[in-house]
C-alpha cells in the first residue's frame, strides 16, 4: 500500500520537526518543499526572496510539490506555509492523500517564529506579519484538512502520536 501523508499550517507550526518525526514512525519518507526548492536552485529561501523575488519563490515551489507529489511510495510531505494559497497547489493536495493541518493560535506562532530569522515574508514586525498571513490563509488550511491537530499546547512527540492515532 502506498501511503502518503502532507502537513500543511502555518510558519513556525512545526511541519519539518514533526513531519521528520512523523516519517521515521511509519518508516516513510519524508520530502520538505522548501529544501526540494533549495536543491533545485541551488538557493536558499531567502535568497531566492531577495535575489528573485516572491513570484519566482512561488513557481519554484509549485514545481518542487508537483514533482514531490508525483514520485513513487510512501511518503510525508512538509508544504511551506505559503504554497495553499496557489489554485493548483491545493488542487494538487487535495489528491494527494491524507492532509493534516497543524493548527495553533498566531500568538503560539509568533512566540515560535521570534524575530523571523530566515523568514523573509516577516519583515520587520513578525507579529503583524503573521495575523496577516494566518487571516488570509485559515480558510485555505481548512478547507483542505482531513485531519486537524492542535499544537498549542503539545509537544512535537505528542502531535506525531496524534497524527498516527488519527490516520485512517
Ligand atoms: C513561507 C513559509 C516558509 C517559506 C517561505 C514562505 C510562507 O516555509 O516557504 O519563507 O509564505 O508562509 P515554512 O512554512 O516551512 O516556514
């Protein structure tokens, strides 16, 4: 059976810790769509910002999920925060198996991210940056969870149980 799990949510939710952590439970494996990115270009996240801009950070990123999702076996995939908010990205997702939103409040997320280090959407006020992104995107996260997890108060060993008590 070819099992396939992606985690979307937020900056600062915890997709990579958990979504690692997650893969090597299940023996799967796992795939980030910001490190495939920076495999392709060669980049990293923020210089791609910097040098190229958003709109180039976003088809590199809509290639590096269709190519992850299109490859073979069982796997877990970790979708930066960012990439719901393409049409065919969640439509991609939305196929692709089971979709789990790790949900927590903007002031836990904000808490997580600090200053924004490596985050180049934050800019220079994190805080503000964040409730903008998260009033945007929460109806897209919702829209295309199987399964919810809240994150608030667990930790990263807590959550992946969860997501495992959860699958279907
Ligand atoms: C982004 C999230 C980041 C990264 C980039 C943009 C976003 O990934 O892709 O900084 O738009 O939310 P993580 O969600 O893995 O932090």
């Amino acid at each position: 059976m070819t099992g396939r799990l992606v985690l979307i949510g937020m900056m600062g939710a915890g997709k990579t810790t958990v979504g690692r952590a997650v893969a090597e439970r299940l023996g799967w494996r796992y795939l980030d769509s910001d490190e495939q990115v920076q495999e392709t270009t060669g980049l990293t996240v923020p210089a791609i910002f910097v040098e190229q801009g958003e709109a180039a950070f976003r088809a590199e990123e809509a290639r590096a999920l269709a190519e992850a999702l299109s490859s073979e076996g069982s796997m877990v995939v970790s979708v930066a925060g960012g990439a719901v908010l393409d049409p065919g990205n969640r439509l991609l997702l939305s196929e692709a198996g089971t979709v789990v939103w790790l949900r927590a409040p903007v002031t836990t997320l904000s808490a997580r991210v600090g200053a924004g280090a490596g985050r180049p959407l934050l800019g220079d006020d994190p805080a503000t940056a964040l409730a903008r992104l998260y009033d945007q995107r929460r109806p897209l996260y919702e829209e295309l969870a199987d399964i919810v997890v809240d994150v608030e108060d667990l930790t990263p060993e807590e959550v992946v149980e969860e997501i495992l008590r959860q699958l279907p």
